[in-house]
C-alpha cells in the first residue's frame, strides 16, 4: 500500500479556521514522524526552535508514552524530568527510576527521574518547586499521567470511577495549579496533553470509564487552551489511538472491583463482546503501529516554533474517526470564539 499523509489539524487564529498540517507519514498504519540528524538540521536552518534547550516535566513517566516521551526529548537535548510516584521511586517499582538513571547514563542525557505524585498537591507542588529552583524556569509540562480500565461500565464501583478521574482529570488540575504561575510569570510556555482518540472517536465497549474520564481530561485541555493564550501559554493535545505493543495498554488495565456483576455480563448475552473486542482492535491495528512514533512527535511539537504549533496531532493506527470529529469540535470552537469577539485566544500571545 502506497504512503499517504496523515492529516493532523490545527486552528488558524488570525481566521478562526481549521487548517490542516501534513505533520506525520502514515504507511501500512504505520505512524512516523522525521527525527534524524539531517532532519534536524533542516529545521535549525529554518528557524525551529530545535536545538534551544528546554526545561521539561513529564508526569507519568514510568511506563507508556510518558516514559518513551521522556527518553526522546532527553535525547533531543531538553532537561527533562520524568516524575513517578514516591511507590515508584523507592518501593515497588524502584527498578523503573533505577532505569532512568541509567538511561541518562548510556546517552549522556539531562534526564531525572523525581518523585511527584498526580494525587497528592503536597507532592506535585514540591516536585515543581524543586525543578524551578533547580532550573529559574519551567518550560514545558507533559500532561501524559494516566490510569486505564477495562469492564463492563456497570461493574465498576462509583469509588473507582471518581479514581479514574483523580488521575487522568484532576491530577492534570493539580499540576496545573503548580506549574502555571511559572510559566505565566515568564510570559512563555507550552502544555501538552495526552489524550486519547476514544474521546471522541468510534468507542468499543468495556472501556466507557476510562475514556469518559479521558474525554474529561481533553475538555479541560480546550478550556485552558484559550484561557492561557494571552499570557503567552501554547497548547498541543496528542490524540493516540489504540497500540497493541509498547504501551502495556490491556495488561496494566484496572477491572471492575463488582466481580459478581462483571460475571453476569461474562455469563449472559454479552460473554462474547470482551473477546470479540479485543480481537476486533488487535486486527484493525497494524502489528508494525509503534507507539515510539507519538514520542518522537512530541519531540517535533514541542521543537516547532511558538506561535506554530499544532491544535491536535492524531496517531491512529486503526484509524477510528477521531481525526474527523475533532477536526468538526474544534472548527465549531474557533468560529465561536470568532463570532463573540475573541478569535485571538486561537493562538498565543507572543509577549515580549
């Protein structure tokens, strides 16, 4: 099958329109974005910011994106912390902090793992505080923390639902509130979210509370888009689609903690959604689809320009329409704003 250009959208502030940008290759479902050294040399010649150090915080940087992201703009030559919870640091999983270090070792990177917790404002804050003072500034923040379910909706408890939500929604405010007067001080940054194409895109069962809380997550993302433009903050939503190698997606999954209703679906008319889902996404995905590829995007992103950064960047290797009705969303948004007067909110101020 012949390659063909996956169009990512972004949104034109001085019209209000919805332009796309031909910013990744699909071929075969498979999702690459240019980042050799010749390719970088291209963009320093034409003005990128690539090759201008940046002082970057990834929250759930232990496994998954968050964790490939951290390693990529690290290699790209940022100051990157890659923050886990203290469980992740010195108890459980003390091997993935262990690996970051040594990672930052065999490259030579400015990579540190540190200890911030998304559902403690005590431990985001001190995380924060301390890169700031390490640093005099905040350049970037990551918003890649998350906490996958998959279950029939009904059995799960409402307690776990509101967890989803303390992750994905809420741990993303706590950062926030941390991070944001930094960088409005400055009069310069970017945030980066990680949402999901489930969002908005064809939506399979037995995954409603993850992605409702994901939906949450990436509404949010548009409010504050235009909410810190004027102060100069730059936003980009990633939207990846469904991977079925390097993210650990299904097996680190939280289930339903009701095992009595979860049963009654496994036993009654619906026994056979859970397989003939999983089976169904696994083919629609192509086996080569991988996830490094949303990484080394966030790389470009946060290389490229302020001001010319895209809206939304799609990765959807079972292409599922996510692209299309967020393309709709956010053309709606921008003629709107347009129509009550703040088109300018589209795009950053550049201050200074």
């Amino acid at each position: 099958m012949a390659s063909r250009i996956f169009r990512a959208g972004f949104l034109d502030g001085r019209r209000g329109r919805y332009r796309p940008t031909d910013l990744v290759r699909q071929r075969r479902g498979h999702l690459s974005v240019r980042c050799d050294e010749a390719w970088f040399r291209e963009q320093s010649k034409n003005g990128s910011d690539i090759g201008m150090r940046k002082i970057i915080v990834v929250t759930g940087a232990s496994n998954g994106f968050g964790r490939l992201a951290s390693n990529a703009l690290a290699r790209a030559g940022h100051t990157v912390y890659a923050s886990m919870p203290m469980r992740e640091t010195t108890g459980r999983n003390a091997s993935r902090a262990a690996e970051v270090k040594a990672f930052a070792r065999q490259h030579s990177a400015d990579l540190h793992a540190i200890e911030l917790d998304v559902a403690s404002q005590e431990s985001v804050n001190a995380a924060i505080a301390e890169i700031i003072s390490r640093n005099n500034q905040l350049d970037v923040v990551v918003h890649s923390a998350n906490h996958t379910a998959y279950g029939p909706a009904e059995a799960f408890t409402p307690e776990q639902l509101a967890q989803l939500y303390d992750t994905n929604v809420v741990g993303a405010q706590r950062v926030n509130r941390a991070a944001l007067p930094q960088l409005r001080k400055q009069g310069q940054g970017l945030l980066v979210w990680v949402s999901s194409s489930g969002t908005r895109g064809g939506t399979p069962p037995y995954l409603g509370p993850y992605f409702a809380a994901k939906a949450a997550m990436d509404a949010l993302a548009v409010s504050y888009a235009g909410e810190l433009a004027r102060w100069g903050i730059e936003t980009t939503i990633i939207v990846p689609g469904s991977f079925t190698k390097g993210t650990n997606y299904y097996a680190h999954s939280g289930r339903p903690a009701d095992a009595v209703r979860a049963e009654e679906y496994a036993d009654g008319p619906t026994a056979d959604i859970s397989e003939i889902t999983l089976r169904g996404l696994a083919a629609l995905g192509p086996m080569d689809a991988d996830p490094q590829a949303v990484a080394d995007a966030i790389v470009e992103v946060i290389d490229t320009p302020f001001g010319s950064r895209p809206f939304r960047v799609h990765f959807e290797p079972s292409d599922d329409g996510a692209a299309i009705v967020n393309g709709v969303a956010d053309r709606a948004r921008a003629e709107l704003l347009q129509l009550i007067g703040l088109e300018d909110i589209l795009k950053p101020t550049i201050i200074g």
